[in-house]
C-alpha cells in the first residue's frame, strides 16, 4: 500500500525530519519491513531502514551519529509544493521545477537508470526509481 508523501525538501517529509534518530522513525512508521547495516570504510557504517509497502527507505550515517540524513521515495504519490510528482515524465518535471525557480538541474543518465539533479533542493529525482531527498 503506497502512501502520498509531502516532501520538505531540507526538512524531510510530512512530520519525518532530518536529525531524527531511527527509534523516532519507528515510532511514526512501525516497525521497519528490513534493516540493514552497511560499513563503507571511507565514511563508516550507514543503517537503513526498508518500508516496502509505503515506497520509504531512511538512511542514517555513523559520521553523523545515526541521524536521518537521507530518505529514497519510490512511492505512487509525492507531492512537491502541493502538486503530485510522482511517475510525471522529465519533461514536465524539468517545466515544473523551472515553474517554482529551480532551473539549474543536472542530467544524469547510466545503464541502469536515468536522474535529475537539483543540488539546491538536495534532491535527486529517478525515472526508473523515485526521488531521494538529502540533509
């Protein structure tokens, strides 16, 4: 069951907010569908926390003490400013995005997935996968 998600780009989404550590996540959210630690040795260990149904993963750094520093949005409802984004073509979304004064954004594009980049919202927008919001 996916859910709509406002995002807060900078802040988080809805009332789920950068800084927050996983038990306040938990707390809102329930359980989590799987966790996993991963340890990069450059930047240490990251945990995360997989909620399929919703379409939500949050992701908390060691090097900053396990706080929530990213989320990944792969849900069929997420609102930016009040409007539904989600599975819109990058052509609407680059109008979009040029309609609220974003207008340096940067294309992305690999084998496996193609991206829009918006460095002053700290966002990552996917076609193949979703959105992903950073601190």
């Amino acid at each position: 069951m996916n859910t709509s998600v406002n995002l807060l780009p900078g802040k988080g989404m809805d009332d789920l907010f950068f800084g927050m550590d996983e038990t306040h996540i938990e707390k809102k959210l329930g359980s989590p569908d799987f966790k996993e630690v991963f340890e990069d040795k450059e930047f240490g260990k990251t945990r995360v926390l997989y909620y399929f149904d919703q379409g939500l993963t949050f992701y908390f750094d060691e090097e900053d003490d396990f706080r929530l520093g990213c989320l990944e949005v792969d849900a069929m409802a997420f609102s930016l400013w009040g409007e539904n984004i989600a599975r819109i073509s990058k052509k609407k979304l680059k109008k979009f995005l040029s309609e609220k004064g974003i207008t340096e954004i940067e294309e992305e594009k690999d084998e496996h997935q193609d991206a829009l980049v918006a460095e002053v919202l700290s966002a990552t927008f996917y076609s193949s996968f979703g959105l992903e919001l950073l601190r």
